[in-house]
C-alpha cells in the first residue's frame, strides 16, 4: 500500500526483480573483503543553560540515521569491474533497491535491502586491475513504533520532569500538519519512518532550526511567539 501526504500518492521504492534476495529483488553481485564497516548518522544537539555562566549543558540525540555500507575492494579484476559495472546500469543507478550480503561477526552474512548512494560510480584503473570504493545506504521499508503514555503541552509533567534529568535524550521529531481545507486528510511528517501512537509519520523532515545551529526551537516566557524554522525534502514534488 502506497503512503499518502494529503491527498497525494508519494512514489514508493523501486525494487528490482528477478533475484534471489529480498523479496525477489536482486544480490549484490560481488563480496565483501576484510576491512567492512558500516556508518550511522546520528546527530547530537547541545541544550546550554543560563546557570554556571552557561557552562552547563545538556546533550540531545537526534535519532538514528539509515546504515550507510562500506563497500571497498583494493584489487579489483576486469572481470569483477565489468560485472559491477553492468550491475550498476541495471539498477538505474541509486534508482532500484537491491540485496546486499552484510558481513557478520561469525564470518555468516546477512541481506539487507540497500541503494547506491552516489552518482556516477567510478573506478580507478591500474595495470592489470583496478580499484574501487562505494557506499551503499539502508532502504527501511518498516518504522518502529510507539505508544503514547501521555501528552504534556508546553510544560513538561512531574514523570517528564524526571526523565529529562539524564544526562543524554534522544529525540524524534513530529509535524503535524492540518490543512484549512477540510477535505484534506491531516499531514504527519517527520525525520524517518515511525508510529507513534494512530499514525505514521513519513520521512520528510530533512533540518529543524537554522543551519549550523545547535538550537532547535527557541522560547522565552515574555508572552511572544515562538521561532522555529524547518527544512523539508521534496525530491519527487509532492508538496509545494
């Protein structure tokens, strides 16, 4: 089933087809030598307060990115470039969702459904061989998902109170956004795939707050309005 925002169908993922890996799509043709690692995103803001001459603070995670893999070969044969080359072609570039055997611990592997990253991929040719490195970025096709135990509005409650005395928070961002026309379904957004409560927030949400800043939102008790900027990726034109 297709997500929504609004009224608008977003496009989903295109997978390839005629493979071995998951759900059908196709494996990645080549393996992993040693030296694999894998990436993952996970920014962090600072929360400085006004006590202690402001040299006391409070860290904040801002969830947890896609695993972003590490693919690197420092000797790659002709044979193995032309079979990585047409690979690539096939999938259309970082356009379909392939198979990828992960490397385990245990010297065991594991699929997961991945895309390139970049565009175009590149080789450095040698001699007799050639080298190559690229990186392959995490399709999450399921959230996870949390209930709601309570809902406190700009002040937080005794047990909110408390749990924000430790020392690191992660934090997952959620827009709601209602349209003035009442034919159109309310909008939930946010930074990655997630239930929270009835409803799924879409990946959307791309910056909160201004660019190079630490601070997310900021507030006073003087009565005046709040500011907060968001920034929100539209690559295949749903919103306008």
């Amino acid at each position: 089933m297709s997500d929504t925002i609004g009224r608008i169908t977003v496009p989903g993922v295109a997978m390839s087809t005629g493979g071995t890996g998951i759900s059908g799509t196709q494996v990645f043709p080549l393996k992993t030598h040693f030296g694999f690692g894998f990436a993952v995103n996970q920014p962090v803001v600072v929360h400085r307060f006004g006590t202690l001459d402001a040299k006391q603070e409070q860290r904040y995670a801002v969830g947890t990115g896609a695993r972003t893999f590490q693919f690197k070969r420092a000797v790659i044969r002709k044979t193995e470039v032309d079979q990585l080359r047409a690979f690539w072609e096939s999938m259309q570039g970082p356009w379909m969702a392939f198979s990828y055997n992960v490397p385990n611990a245990d010297n065991t592997t594991s699929q997961v459904l991945v895309m390139f990253e970049q565009v175009p991929i590149s080789f450095q040719q040698m001699v007799n061989a050639a080298q190559v490195g690229l990186n392959l970025i995490e399709v999450v096709t399921v959230g996870p998902t949390y209930a709601i135990s309570e809902t406190c509005t700009r002040f937080p409650s005794s047990a909110l109170s408390t749990a924000l005395l430790a020392e690191v928070q992660q934090i997952i961002p959620l827009v709601h956004v209602k349209v003035r026309e009442s034919a159109v379904p309310d909008i939930y957004l946010s930074d990655r795939r997630v239930t929270v409560g009835a409803h799924t927030y879409l990946p959307r949400l791309t910056g909160i707050g201004e660019s190079g800043s630490d601070v997310l939102i900021s507030q006073d008790i003087k009565g005046a309005s709040d500011n907060v900027r968001f920034s929100f990726g539209n690559g295949d034109r749903v919103m306008t």
